[in-house]
C-alpha cells in the first residue's frame, strides 16, 4: 500500500490541496470546496486511507475542516490535526 501525504491551505469557499507519495513526488494537486461534499472528493478521488499524514494550516477555516474530516472518519495522522503556521 502506498504512502501518501496530504498538505491543505484553507479558505472560506475553496481548499487548495498537494497529495505526496512517500519519496515526496507530487502525485496530484487541485482545489475543492471547502464543504463537506468537496472534502469527500478529496478523498475519494485520491483513494486517501485512514492512516494518512496532513498538514494543515492554521486559521479560522481549521477547525471546521478538522471537523468535516473526522465526519468522514478520516481524521488523518492522529487523534489531532497537525497544524502549522504555513505549509512549507
């Protein structure tokens, strides 16, 4: 099974995604609504399993993500959202 890596940069209306593979080749990259219905297509148009890493930026979108993330039963790397001051 492949590793991947999932990097989110949110805002109000669009998220804006990076999917890794494990040696850090971008494997894919887009934009999807930040809604529970655009979240839902990230992962399943990526096949991203439970289990994965994601980098999330902090802000005031984050915690409303997290909370679609875990809906979905894919809160990825943990039982807390890995965040960060900006995804580098």
């Amino acid at each position: 099974m492949s590793v991947f890596y999932v990097g989110l940069d949110v805002h109000s209306k669009m998220t804006e995604y990076a999917v890794e593979d494990d040696a850090g080749t971008l494997i894919s990259q887009g934009r999807v609504p930040t809604t529970l219905e655009g979240l839902s297509l990230l992962v399943t148009q990526h096949g991203v399993a439970p289990g994965t890493r994601v980098g999330l930026e902090t802000g005031t979108m984050a915690r409303y993500v997290a909370g679609h993330l875990r809906g979905l039963g894919r809160w990825w790397g943990g039982d807390e959202p890995v965040c960060t001051g900006g995804l580098r």
